[in-house]
C-alpha cells in the first residue's frame, strides 16, 4: 500500500466542513490518523461513532500534538486567534490551513503571528449544505466543487503542494488566487446574496400598512429566495465585516443596478426594462 | 347529480393557470363544458388531449358565445384589451374574471370599458410552478394557496359569489380586498424580490475585475437565489410597469434597509448587524 498523504491529520471543528474532508481523505487512503478538535462533547462523540475521527479532544493543545497538517475549520472570526495561541505546541514543519469564507484578514493576521517553523496555506471550499455539524458530514460534499488556495509570496511551496493534493484528493477543483481576488468573488457571489436576502426579509415584514403582516401572502417563490436568510447571524456578521471593503463595493454595485431599474420603471421605459431583464436571464440561465 | 356551479366556461389562455383550474373544476363536477381559446394550436391540441378543455378555438369572439364565465388567463398587458375587443359577443349576465399578478390598472381599465350587461370580477390566485403551458397544468395547484378577489363597490354580489365559490371549489383560500391592498403586497412579496433577483445576477455578471466572468463560482446557493430572475422578461416588465407606484415603493423601502446594512459594516457596527440579521433570519423562519 502506497504512503497516505497526510499521516496524523487534526480537525479543529468537526463539523460539516472538516469532517466531509476528513470523511473523503479516509475514503481514500489518504490519511492515517485523524483527531477531532471541538467543544461540544456530544457531536465529538458522534463523530467518532460516524468514523470521521479516530479520537478526539476538547483541548486545542493537546489535539495538534503531532498532527502533519491542521485544518481550522472554525468561524472566521476565530481562526487567527486560535493559530496564534496554540502553534506552539504543533511540530515543526506542520501545516496549517483553514475552510474561512474571508480570505484577505485571515492570511494577514496569520502571517503576522506565525512561528517561522510552522506553515500557512489560506483556503476556501467552496461547498456546503444547509445542514451543520459532524452529522451531516459525507464524504462526497466537495467533489467537482471548487476549492480556492490563497497562498502568499512568503508561503511553502512544499507546503501548497499539499494542501493542493490534499483537496484533489477530496475531488474538489482546486484553484490557485490571490487572497484580494478571492474576496472580491466571494463578496459578489456569496456574500451580496445574503445581505440582499435579510434586507429584503426586513423590508417585506416592515411593511405594516395593513392590519397584519404580509408575509403570509408569500408563496413558495419568496421562501426559496430568502431561504439564505435564514442561514446564522454570526457567521454573516463576521463574514462581512472581516470582508468589509469588498462587500461594501459590492452592495454599492448593487444598489446602482437596482436604482437604474427603479428609473425605467419610473420613466416607463418599456424597452430597457425587457432588455435588462432579459440580460440578467441570459446570464442566470447560463448557470 | 347536483347542477355544476357552471355550465360553459371558456379559458381565455390554456396554460398552467386557466388549465389548472378547469381541470380541479371538472374533478369536482363543478364544470359542464370547457372551451379553450388561444394561439397556438399544438397547445390547445394537447389541452384537449389531456381532457382540460372539451373543445377549442384560436378565434376569441367565437370561443367566448355562450360562456356563464370567462376567465382570461393571458399577460396582464392584454386583459383589458381582449375584453374591450370581445365583449359584445358575451351572452347578457357573462361573468368575467382574470388570474392577473396586478388588479388596479386591470380592475380600473375594465371598469371604463366594460358593458353594463356583463359583470366582472378581479382575481389573482397566487400560485404557480416554474413550468408553464397546458402539460403542466394539474388539478391541484391551487390546493391550499391563497386566491386574492378585489371587487369594487360596483361589482355584482352575485358574480363575486360565483367567482368566490369557483375557487373555492379548487380548493384555494379564497381573500376578498381592495385593489390597492393587492398590489402593495404583491409588489412585496413577489415584484420586488423579482426586481432583486434581475438586478443581483446583472451585478455579479457585471464584475469585470477580472480575466473571466466571477459567475462560474457560484455554487448551488446563488443558483437558488438567483432562479427567479430566469422568469419571463416581457412578463416582468409588463407587471412592473402596470404596477409602478407599489413596485418604485417597495424598491425604495429596500434600498433603505440595504443601505442601514451597508453603513453598520462601513461603521463596524458589531450589535447592530447582528441585530439586523437575527430580526430577518426570525422573520424568515416563520414562514
């Protein structure tokens, strides 16, 4: 049997995210050890149960001990700050990477932090169900999915590598980009969306012209498109302000594109409202 | 057998709406003879064939002769129109009414035209699926969604009964109230988001930053959030323009909310936001 890539991997947060990776790299042989990292006791247990982790600990010290390569795959507001304060008991040479929706802050405050013995590779899958946690994990959730690597000037090469191999081996399409372009994708096709979805939410139930609430009147059509409103608070709250130049550009874009539909219709403008329209459907059928 | 609520009823439009409800009519005995009318003969073919309708006509003035109710089930840009053009070949006491996404300018525009023989009723059953076109209609669409009557205070009590009991009969929760009423909450629920959807697929497929167009990022999310905008440009068009007041309302009262999320990043405003998207994500979830 050929060497497995990773021989003692740790998962700080064993959820869908880390533990569908870790389900995939077992999957193919491409991992020896896996241990669990979290604080919640009963989804660690369940993880074990499920065969994602072959161990696992509530203490992040103890949990890197040893590991090759550590994923943080904890809320984006925690990832520098839990590097920071236990690299120092990770081995010499591990790896570091993460799954954070924002690149740009996390890479900068990890460069700035990072013992010179140890290496960074910023990362983003770019996958996900609406379910959380060790239960929903599956060891298919990044195949054919992209996966986008943000290495730095000052980052491994050996190290990339590996991470790169590591998220092939999970059948994600791995793509390599600078930490600012990332978070200019990711603030238009991601990010946008959900600020777009809570303000629309709030605009409908602020509408208190009749006696009751109109949100009743909504058909199957607007609780598909506001579904992403009812992802978590927190995590969009963090995500936008670590990604705030980004998202705030994006939002202005937006809000031009809607101000020059708001016009036609003002104006009545018949032929540029069929061709907007038809623009945005052309490009949305494209999909 | 009981008497049917209706003798001859003719379907202006046999597509998803019209031939959804003349199929939950026949199920239910309610109807004796359905005549279909449109333009395109493979259409109508099939809706013969599928037994919607019993018999059909591309020529409007022959189809509706004789009919107890008419339903025009066409764009809300030619209702007024067709009855204009159609009436005087209705039989004395006809009952009109229409499934149309906006009622003022409808309900208005028939109000000026319309004989006072005949008798009409404002409608707007708030269903439908992605499909469109006779071979998608079914007997329960209407099953358990609202159905909006906005008669006015000329409107024959006995016709807003026949309709009332006609949809009832497909089994939708039927809701009288004013035109006004109407469109500002369809122009929450549905023009506004439709408004949203165009504007945000047109903003991410406008990021030119970079080599390629940012769209084939998108994951199964933005997919989601985004299907609406494949909808019929002519038909959104059309819609927005005839309900221009409402829709420029709705824009506007989204566009504040967006803007207080855009400034509570810029300000880093922490409790807000989170504030902000606990309210929407609570809103969401009641649905």
């Amino acid at each position: 049997m050929e060497k497995p890539l990773i021989n003692k991997l740790a998962i700080i947060g064993v959820g869908l995210m880390g533990g569908s990776l870790a389900l995939a790299l077992r999957e193919k042989g491409e991992v020896a050890e896996v241990v669990g990292i979290g604080r919640g006791l009963p989804n660690l247990e369940e993880a074990k149960a499920l065969r994602i982790i072959d161990s696992y600990t509530q203490n992040i010290m103890e949990g890197v001990r040893g590991a090759d390569v550590v994923i943080v795959a904890t809320p984006v507001g925690s990832i520098v700050d839990i590097i920071a304060e236990n690299q120092k008991h990770m081995k010499d040479g591990a790896i570091i990477t993460d799954v954070g929706s924002v690149k740009g802050e996390i890479v900068e405050g990890v460069d700035r932090v990072l013992d010179d013995r140890l290496h960074f590779v910023g990362g983003h899958p770019i996958a996900g169900t609406e379910k959380s946690g060790a239960s929903a994990a599956f060891p298919g959730l990044y195949r054919g999915s992209r996966c986008i690597l943000t290495p730095t000037q000052k980052t491994d090469k050996a190290a990339l590598d590996k991470v790169l191999r590591m998220w092939q081996a999970a059948d994600a399409d791995v793509i390599v980009m600078e930490t600012k372009e990332h978070d200019k994708i990711l603030a238009a096709i991601s990010h946008l969306p959900h600020m777009v979805a809570y303000a629309l939410v709030n605009t409908v139930d602020g509408v208190r012209d009749f006696e009751e609430g109109i949100l009743k009147y909504s058909a199957g059509g607007f609780k598909d498109f506001t579904r992403i409103a009812s992802s978590s608070p927190e995590m969009w709250r963090d995500i936008c302000l670590m990604n705030r130049a980004a998202v705030i550009d994006m939002i202005d874009r937006f809000t031009a594109q809607l101000g020059d539909i708001r016009d036609m219709v003002e104006e009545g403008d018949n032929p540029g409202l069929l061709e907007n329209f038809e623009r945005s459907k052309q490009a949305r059928d494209s999909l």
